[in-house]
C-alpha cells in the first residue's frame, strides 16, 4: 500500500493582478510622489463593488483548480482580502489555510500561499528581502511537514518586471535569481527537507537569470544538490503555451520547479472560460464594467517523491 506521503501534491501558482483594497481602505501610500500618483489613478473606480466582482471571479478559478494543496498567489495586497477570498462561498468548503506578510514592494503588493493544513502541517515561515535600490517583492518562505512525515520547504516569488525593458531590467531579476540560489544553498532549518520553489518569475525557462543564476534545468538527471529542475520548457514553442499574452507573443513566465528529491508530472496552463479573453489570452478585470479576472493565466501539476518509500 503506498505511503501517504507518496500521493502527489497538487500544486499551482496564480498572479492575481492589482488584487487591492478599495480606495477608500485606509493604506501606507507609496512615498515616491510620482509612484503615489500612479497608484491613485490606478485605484480611482476601485470601489467596494468592483472588488467584489474582481474576488467572485478569483474564487470562481480557484475552486476551477481542484482541491490544490498548494497555491502561490502574487500581487495581493493584504492578508484581509485572504481572508474574504478564502470565505467566499465557492471557496468556504476547501478549508485553505494561507501564509502572507506584509512586505516593502513600492505598490504594496505581496505574495502568498494557499495551503491545505489536512494534508500539510506549517511549522514556520519568514520572508526574505530582495535587494535592489528600490523596494520590490520578498521571497516567501514556508517549511511544512506533509501528511506528517515529509518536510518540504516552499519559496514563493515575484520577480521585478519587465517595465522599462526585458533587457534593462533583466540584472533586477538576476539579482532575486541569486538571492533566491543563496537561500536554497545557506538557509536550511531543515537539511532533510526537498523545495518547491514556485512564483512569477518575468521571466521564462530558457532565460538567464532561471538557467545560469538560479541553476534550473530542464533535465531532472542533470539536477545537484541545491540545484532545480525547471519542468516547464517542453511547453516553450508550443500554440498558446504561455500563460502571458504579451501583445501577440505568448510568455511561460510563471513556473514551478523543484529540488531532485521530487518529480513533478503534468504540467499545465489552465485556461478558464471564464477569464479567457477574445484573442484566447487572459482577460485582465476591468474596472469600467467588472469584465475579466487577472491578466495571467493559472499554472498547476502533480509533484512527487523522486523515489517512493521503501524503494
């Protein structure tokens, strides 16, 4: 009979998109004037009724996803709005527990990660800054201990954009890619524990800051020590095999990848009826009339054991 730790783990990621408070809530206002304008024009039309049809929407995809037992979220703004998502009717049912805090992005808009506590006990968690001469998103770190028995460390990510540029901006994710590299390396409270690192990188597999400085690869043979495998490539080239919709061009910037002590199978973008726009993208939520959900599509797929137990 297997191990129950042997069963996969299901697992996604999700980029939410401006998932805000209203603009009414009281919040800590970027300091950077220019920046502070930006996010108030953003926000005017923000209003109680929008944001509930934008967390109609997110629980709708999200109870689409199965009974996950992971799910990395990015660009949520506070752990009040995890709270309603995971109270929402759709939603209520799963009994997701979630891990947030709030860090020093310049827009204010955090990671996070659903998880379901039947199947995965938390024994702790931290955030981790990534240090640029301005403020962006923390890693998130969680250490859990599935079906009581296997510890499984989990880093959840936001990479710096590409705003300005893929090229210009690319040191900025070069520079979490090596924060990120270090952390696999040096921190571990747990040096028996496997790593599923998950996030939106804004950047795809084949991409310099995933290949050469985070040192993921394509060939789960192939992965050392501290190293990952980046399961996520043979999707490349493929029609609509991004889960981004960058004018015309289809992007793989969010991704799940893991230490060699695990296997991940099926890996998929999930496109849902219901935020697929009429160009088959993602639809992004309009503020004007409620339409859309987020401007990415989910990821999820089944990780594993490398070896069952007891082989």
């Amino acid at each position: 009979m297997p191990h129950p730790t042997d069963r996969p783990l299901l697992t996604g990621f999700w980029n939410l998109e401006n998932l805000f408070e209203p603009v009414d809530a009281e919040r800590t206002w970027p300091e950077d004037p220019e920046l502070r304008e930006r996010l108030e024009r953003w926000l005017r039309g923000w209003t109680e009724e929008r944001l509930q049809q934008k967390l109609d929407g997110v629980a709708e995809v999200v109870a689409g996803l199965g009974q996950l037992d992971l799910l990395g979220l990015c660009e949520v703004e506070t752990g009040g709005l995890l709270e309603r998502l995971l109270a929402h009717p759709r939603l209520a049912e799963l009994s997701y527990a979630f891990v947030h805090d709030d860090g020093p992005d310049k827009r204010g808009i955090d990671v996070a990660l659903l998880y379901d506590p039947r199947r995965l006990q938390l024994e702790s968690s931290e955030t981790f800054p990534v240090r640029l001469h301005f403020s962006t998103r923390e890693i998130l770190y969680a250490g859990f201990l599935v079906d009581g028995d296997l510890p499984l460390d989990v880093y959840v990510n936001h990479w710096p954009s590409r705003t300005g540029g893929r090229w210009a901006t690319e040191p900025y994710r070069i520079a979490a890619a090596e924060q990120l590299a270090w952390l696999l390396t040096n921190h571990r409270p747990r040096p028996s524990a496997e790593t599923i690192v998950l996030g939106d990188f804004n950047d795809e597999p084949h991409c310099r800051s995933l290949v050469d400085h985070l040192d993921a690869s394509p060939r789960p043979a192939e992965v050392e020590e501290h190293a990952l495998h980046n399961p996520w490539w043979p999707l490349l080239g493929q029609p609509r095999g991004g889960s981004y919709l960058r004018g015309e061009t289809w992007c793989l910037l969010d991704q799940i990848m893991v230490t060699r002590g695990l296997r991940v199978s099926e890996p998929r973008v999930v496109r849902p009826a219901s935020m697929t726009g009429p160009d088959g993208g993602p639809q992004r939520f309009r503020r004007t009339d409620g339409v859309g959900v987020s401007d990415h599509f989910p990821i999820r797929c089944l990780v594993t054991r490398a070896r069952p137990r007891g082989e």
